[in-house]
C-alpha cells in the first residue's frame, strides 16, 4: 500500500487518545468501551497500532441518550458498592462473585498489593432485577453453593481470562493473531509444549498480548497480575490448548512462520603470509658483562699463549 493511501486512511481515523477527546471521555472510558465491543476499531495500515474510524465516532454521536446513557453502560464498582446496588452485604457478594455469578471486568492491584476487582455496575443491576436470582440475595445460600465454597472455589480470575480473552480475539486481525491472544492465557512452558520449533515459536509470541499493566516490570503488582493472566485450572488448561492447537494449524495453513534466509556458502580466505622465524641469538647480558660461550674461548687462547 502506497504512503499516500495510508496517509488518507488516517485522515479518515484518528488515535485512540484523539477519539477519547472527541467524545468527551476519559482514556479509561474509552479503553474499557472498546475491550467491551462498544466502540469499534481498526488496525493502522501504517504498523502504528489501532484506530477509530471517524465514522465510528459520528455514530456515537448519534446515539440516543449520548454521552449519559453510554457513560453509565462503563460505571464499574467494587465490591463494597457493588453489595450496596444488591442490597445485600460486602460480604455475601464476596461470595457471589467467588462463585463466578457475576464476572469482574477488571482489576488492579493496591498498595498492599491485594487485587481489587471492579464490576460493571449495569451487570450487577441486571442480576439483581431477576427474580431467579432473589434466593441467593435473600436467606441462606443452597448447600451445593456452601459446599463449593468450602472447598476455597474462587472464579473471580477465571472468568476474567474469559473476559478479557473475548477482548484479545474481537482484537485479533489474522489467524496468527488469533493465536496469541490464546498463547496470552497459557504458561510459556505449555505453549512450547505444543510449538518446538523455534521460529515459530518466536514469530507467535510477537503476537502474543502482554497482561494489563500493572506497575513496573518484574515488579510484585506485576508478577501478580501475570498469575492472574495465565490459566491455572487444569480444564482451563486443556481448553485453551485445543483451542491454540486448531489456531495453530490456520496460523500454518494461511502462511507459515518466516525463517531467516540462509546465508552466503563461508569460503575459506587465505590470511597474510607470516614472517619466517627469527634465528635464536643470545640474549644480551648486562653492560660489561661477557657470554659465558667468548668466556671459555677466551680461557682457550690465554693457556695457548703460555
């Protein structure tokens, strides 16, 4: 594609932080609208990342209720709010959530690096509106539920990866794409289990999406929330890596992986003519101080001299 043709595309979309302005949102609004499917965008033909189309934003625009009604669909809470929309306790949603009946939409982790986890706070409305859900807001939980929690059952992390999994492919632009939003979930050490060959693996990962940001590199608030990315439960597992393999296998069909192109044959060069060896010489004494070989020779002719 010429430079020309790129340059009128861009004119047609704008950069993520430019699209934000242009609807009146916070870059946390617009980033969390467009892992939602809310807002459409699409890659850069320039290599420069993803775009909104601008006609995109005059859709937005358009909608009824705009920017209010679309802002409110973004509210998340946590967990001490989220309870309160529920009319029930911190800790009985605490609970809720463990048992994957409402699913948070992120998370992030605090100064005592605990994970919080926030919920869209239209998610939580709706499941306290329905009228199947009122046992479990009213009166004691069924047995089958304590049970699970007793055992430690959490899905909070879990049904976040199949979140933000959801994000990663609706993201996705190609079959080698799509399979390193499925690597992103896995534990390197699985992934080379299914792709030993070098270059392949290498050209996967350059697809395969980093977790959220969560302080710096290698550091704890990072580390945690690179255990919160990678699948642990061995179900998960096994889905992820049937999934990975059928991507795998369009990855390859679709276009291999690039190799290096081999090199020029090495030929042997001949180096520089080395200088002939020096012949050996005595080493020089002190001034004054004679070789021993002219001190026997020297003794010679004095005793032929008496």
């Amino acid at each position: 594609m010429s430079g020309d043709t790129i340059t009128a595309q861009n004119r047609l979309a704008w950069a993520p932080g430019r699209a934000a302005r242009e609807l009146g949102f916070k870059r946390s609004e617009f980033d969390l609208a467009v892992q939602l499917g809310h807002i459409h965008t699409v890659p850069d033909e320039g290599g420069g990342g993803r775009r909104v189309p601008r006609g995109e934003v005059d859709r937005l625009r358009e909608t009824e209720g705009f920017p209010d009604a679309f802002r409110d669909r973004l509210r998340t809470v946590g967990t001490r709010d989220a309870a309160a929309v529920m009319g029930v306790t911190p800790m009985r949603f605490t609970r809720l959530a463990r048992l994957g009946l409402v699913v948070p939409v992120r998370f992030y982790v605090n100064r005592y690096r605990a994970v919080v986890w926030r919920y869209l706070a239209d998610e939580v409305r709706q499941f306290a509106g329905d009228e199947k859900n009122t046992p479990l807001l009213r009166g004691r939980a069924p047995e089958v539920l304590r049970d699970q929690l007793a055992t430690g059952l959490d899905l909070r992390a879990r049904n976040w990866r199949g979140r933000h999994l959801g994000f990663l492919l609706r993201r996705a632009d190609g079959p080698w794409e799509k399979a390193g939003a499925l690597a992103a979930l896995l534990d390197p050490v699985r992934i080379a289990e299914l792709v030993d060959d070098p270059c392949e693996l290498a050209h996967l990962n350059r697809f395969r999406p980093d977790p959220p940001v969560q302080g710096a590199p290698g550091s704890p608030a990072a580390q945690l929330a690179e255990r919160i990315m990678t699948a642990e439960d061995a179900d998960e597992i096994g889905r992820l890596r049937a999934d990975l393999t059928r991507a795998l296998e369009e990855a390859r069909a679709h276009g291999p992986a690039p190799r290096p192109s081999p090199g020029p044959a090495l030929r042997r060069v001949p180096g520089p003519a080395q200088p002939a060896p020096r012949p050996h010489r005595p080493e020089a004494g002190p001034p004054g101080q004679v070789p021993e070989r002219q001190h026997g020779l020297l003794g010679w002719l004095r005793r032929r001299s008496r």
